[in-house]
C-alpha cells in the first residue's frame, strides 16, 4: 500500500515525467537530489521501483507526449523504459530523455541503437569542458572515462538519428561553455545552456 504513494509520473506544464529509479552512475555536485526530496512539489524519492506497467496505468489516464527524468538515471533501467516509450509512441505522443549518458558504458552494449525509433530527443548531460573537470563535478562510478562514455554515447545517438543535445549548467565559466559549446558541435549535437536551479 505505502508504494504506492511514489511518484512514478509527475506533471511540469503539459508533459508527464518518469520517475523510473532513484540509481544513477553520478554523483553530481549541483544535483537536486543532494539539496531536496523532489521538483515542483512532488516528493520523488522511491522507496519501490515502478513496473513499465505501473507507469503506463498511469499513463492511459492523461495521454501526452512524456520525458524519463526522475531522481536517478532513467536508463538504469533500460527494458521498463522501452517499453513504456513504445507505449507513448503507440498512442502518438512525443518521448525525450534526460539521461548522463552512460547507458552503453552501463549495460555493456548499444544502447543508442536500441533506443531508435522509441526515443525522439536525448538530452545528455556533457557538465564540463574535459574529462578531469568533469569527474571533479559528477563524482562517476566510471572516473574520468566516464566523459568518454558519455562523448561516445552522445555520438551514437546523433548516428542513429535521434535529436541529441549535450547540455551544461551555467555555472562553469564563459570560457568552458564556448568549449563545450565545440565539443557539442564536433559530436553533431544540439546545445543548450541550462539555468542552475538551487
């Protein structure tokens, strides 16, 4: 009874977002989850991993177009987000990621590949302008290869089609933005200054 009140869907404007675990491969030093229990009102801490079914109950109520970003890495748990992305996508709604991109270093093989056709638009967070700052900021499970990872992934999606972003907050200096802002260009992403939010 007490599972269910986690929050595995949650509303910011007219999307739905997926609350799929509270794991992650990082540690980041601005994350929310080092400051607060949730966004916008919604506690978001787990105490049970939902079921893809558990999301698309949930789902069939309020159809719209959705995005997997919770208080965790959403492709930690790669098969429940597929399937509820088929789901969106078989009802016609429109599916983004939020991800750090370490799905592939995590499983062990293509994630990017697998995610085509199911995920309209990633999102990876890049944070840093090299691998060394960018360790010193996401505390990876992976050390600094994990700004490889994350690189390499981000250069998978952009192959297979999907629109991909690489993002950073706005608290590196102007100097590392332009930086990231070359690296993003060089993978063939999309990029975006995102607002720290305290």
């Amino acid at each position: 009874m007490e599972a269910n009140l986690d929050t595995y869907v949650y509303k910011l404007g007219d999307v739905n977002y997926i609350n799929l675990t509270n794991r992650c491969t990082n540690d980041c030093e601005f994350c929310l989850r080092r400051t607060g229990d949730g966004v916008a009102g919604y506690d978001l801490w787990l105490k049970q991993e939902p079921t893809a079914g558990d999301i698309i109950k949930q789902l069939e109520k309020d159809k719209t177009d959705v995005v997997f970003c919770g208080y965790g890495e959403p492709t930690i748990r790669i098969d429940e987000l597929k399937e509820v992305a088929a789901y969106v996508k078989n009802y016609g709604g429109h599916t983004r990621l939020n991800t750090n991109g370490h799905a592939s270093a995590f499983h062990g093989r293509d994630i990017a590949q697998e995610l085509a056709g199911l995920i309209d638009e990633v999102s990876i967070s890049l944070n840093e302008a090299d691998a060394r700052k960018y360790e010193a900021v996401v505390h990876s499970r992976y050390g600094e290869d994990g700004f490889r990872y994350m690189l390499d992934f981000a250069r998978d999606c952009v192959k297979y089609g999907i629109h991909t972003t690489l993002s950073v907050v706005d608290v590196i200096s102007p100097e590392d933005i332009e930086t990231c802002r070359r690296i993003a260009q060089d993978v063939g992403a999309h990029f975006r200054v995102r607002h720290y939010i305290s």
